[in-house]
C-alpha cells in the first residue's frame, strides 16, 4: 500500500514535469484556460487508468455543449478531482481549499488555475464570490464539493452542504448539474493503508435548473434537495 500510494504521486507529478512549459504557457491568461483544460482533462485520465481504477459514468442526460454549469458532488478522496475532470467536458475551474496549493508541482497549477479559499479568513469568501462570478461571465463552469471537506468519520455517508454553490448558481441563472461518486472512498480513501483498484463508479443527475429562483427564498430548499438526490443514490449503491 505504501508503494501504491507513492506510485499515485508519481503519476501525478511526472506528467506535469513533462508537459510543464506547455502547461506554464497556458495558464499565462484565462483566455487559454480551454486548452488548459483539455490537457488537465488528459493528465486526469493517466492517474484514473494508471492506478488500476475502470470509471463507468451514467449520465441521466447530456450535458449541452458550451453552457456552463455548477457541478456539485460528495467529497471522499484526492481521486475526485480526476474524476471531475473525466465526467465533464465543459470547462469548468475549481473551488477549493488553499492548503492543495502546498502539493509540490500539482499546487502550482492548482494556484494558477483554480480559485482559492481560506476558510478561517470570511474576507475570503467574498474573493471566492467574486472570483466566480468573473469565471462565470466568462462562460466558464464552477466545480464545488459543497460538504466543506472530507468528513472526518468515515461512516458519515454524506455531511451536511454549505450555501455557496447553491447562491452562486441562483445568482447567475445557471443550470445546476448534482454528481454522485459511489466507490472513490473505497478505491482511494485518505486513510494511508486502505485503498485498491477496481471499478469506479459516477452518476451525473439531470441539471436543475435555477431560472426564477431568489436566494433569500429558495436558497436553503435548493441546497436540500440537491443533498438528497446525492445521498438517496448513495444510500441505494
């Protein structure tokens, strides 16, 4: 398990060394992130297949081509940033914690690339917003895990949601898209010695859609509702 774990960050970092004044030039101006996206989308696909993990994605529907959505789905492991990435061909960037940044060669892409938050600092959520919104405007998708974090107890099928994605969605009228991911826990857990290849599992729901939602009225109802459809197919694996 030690040696598959190594084995994880070096087809992690391998490929970023390899492909790094490619990956610097594209992520000089956000006007490139397309093409960066497309090479990030290829770079998570080396991890999933060398790790000996098979992805088999359901999707309740297509998702249209050049729209941007607010993808949201339960948060288990490193795995799932790959994973994001395989399930969606639309650009989207990601909101995430700022301690990934530390990641040696994986966080300085994850700094140029993807937006920041600091959860001890509450000035910090008002740049995520912002930040966002200017993503947004540019046609851009959002990838939030709205739990907050990995549960700390491993038996907490599904933690609660933070606001975020569900104001940030309504705010702009786009087009929610839930993601359920059924076996990134058992396959590649944060606990050291647990782990293993084998199929891995996503379902992408049908998207909500936002138009004619207020976030004073219908933010807190919005957020359960998209938990529950989440948790019921976890629930029900």
């Amino acid at each position: 398990m030690p040696l598959y774990r190594v084995w994880f960050y070096i087809l992690m970092g391998v490929p970023i060394i390899i492909l790094f004044p490619l990956l610097v030039l594209l992520t000089i101006s956000e006007n490139t992130y397309h093409l960066f996206f497309r090479v990030a989308r290829f770079w998570a696909a080396i991890i999933i297949y060398g790790m000996g993990f098979w992805p088999v994605i359901k999707r309740e529907e297509k998702m249209d081509k050049g729209q941007s959505y607010m993808l949201v789905a339960n948060h288990t492991s490193m795995t799932d940033i790959m994973m994001m990435l395989l399930i969606s061909r639309n650009p989207f960037v990601f909101v995430g914690k700022k301690e990934l940044a530390k990641i040696p060669i994986f966080g300085f892409f994850y700094k140029r690339t993807c937006i920041l938050v600091d959860r001890k600092n509450p000035r910090s959520r008002k740049e995520v917003f912002d930040r966002a919104r200017k993503r947004m405007h540019d046609g851009v998708g959002i990838c939030i895990f709205p739990e907050g974090g990995v549960p700390e107890d491993q038996d907490v099928v599904l933690d609660t949601f933070k606001d975020g994605a569900f104001r940030l969605a309504i705010e702009h009228q786009i087009p929610l898209l839930p993601i359920t991911l059924f076996d990134n826990k058992k396959r590649f857990p944060f606990h050291f010695f647990q782990g293993s290849p084998g199929i891995m599992r996503a379902k992408t729901h049908a998207a909500i859609e936002t138009k004619g939602m207020d976030v004073a009225g219908d933010k807190a109802r919005f957020r359960e509702s998209v938990r529950n459809i989440i948790l019921h197919s976890l629930e029900k694996a």
